[in-house]
C-alpha cells in the first residue's frame, strides 16, 4: 500500500510541475508578443494556456517524469542520510530537476526547447514549477 502512495504522489508531482510549467511557458511567451505590440486579449491568453497545457503535457509531462524520477530518488537518499528537512529537500530536488533538465535539453538540442524559458526569468519561473512539484510530492507521500 505504502508503494502505491509514492507511485500516486510522484504521479501527482509530476502533473502539477508540468501544468504550471507549461502555464508559465503560455505566459512567457504571450509577454514577449506583447512586448512586440502584439494585442492579446483575456480570452485568447485562457485559450492559449490550455491549448498549452494539453499540447505539452504528453511530451513535456515524460520529460518532467523522467526528472523527477532521478531528482525525487536523490532526494528520497538525501532524506534519508539526513533524516530532516524532507519537505525542502523535495521542493529544491524538484526545482534542480526542471533546471538541469531544460540545461541539458539545451546541450543536446542547442536551442532552450522550452520557449518560455529563454529568459532567466523564464527559467526560473520553470525551476519554481519544478520546485512546487517537489513539494507538492512531499505534501502527497506519506511519512514511514
């Protein structure tokens, strides 16, 4: 039973990093066409984000589960080594996990694949979805 509930937490983690991530990815990338005199309205940014949401979520949800999946075991050792702290261990585990990968997709494909990440706000706004991932993974497990 205990397994399941780390399964349904990471699964839980990994919906809500990709969500916000792709929502900041929406926000980012209307913000520049704004910025380019570009007139966008309310509806059209909603629609925007949830076309979003649902066109990134297959292959950016495998790419954020993939992290997290490395980033949430770290964490899960660190904890344990440690045995304080979890909640923030999971939360900067998480963060780490969307910035080290938007780096390393950066490395191989020498392009930010993520367009609302080209700016260092953007990026960080990536890594704060990362990082509510993570504490959101912590919020879910359940204490052993």
């Amino acid at each position: 039973m205990w397994v399941l509930r780390v399964v349904l937490a990471y699964v839980l983690a990994v919906v809500v990093a990709t969500v916000l991530g792709a929502v900041a990815h929406t926000q980012f990338v209307l913000a520049r066409l704004t910025g380019l005199g570009v007139d966008i309205s309310l509806g059209e940014r909603l629609s925007t984000t949830l076309h979003d949401i649902v066109g990134m979520a297959p292959l950016f949800g495998a790419i954020v589960g993939a992290g997290f999946i490395v980033a949430l075991s770290a964490g899960a050792l660190v904890f344990k080594l440690a045995g304080v702290q979890r909640t923030l261990i999971y939360t900067v585990a998480g963060a780490v996990s969307l910035g080290v990968t938007l780096l390393v997709m950066n490395f191989i494909f020498e392009i930010t694949a993520i367009a609302g990440a080209r700016s260092t706000l953007g990026f960080l706004a990536q890594m704060a979805a990362g990082a509510i991932g993570g504490l959101t993974f912590a919020k879910a497990l359940p204490a052993r």
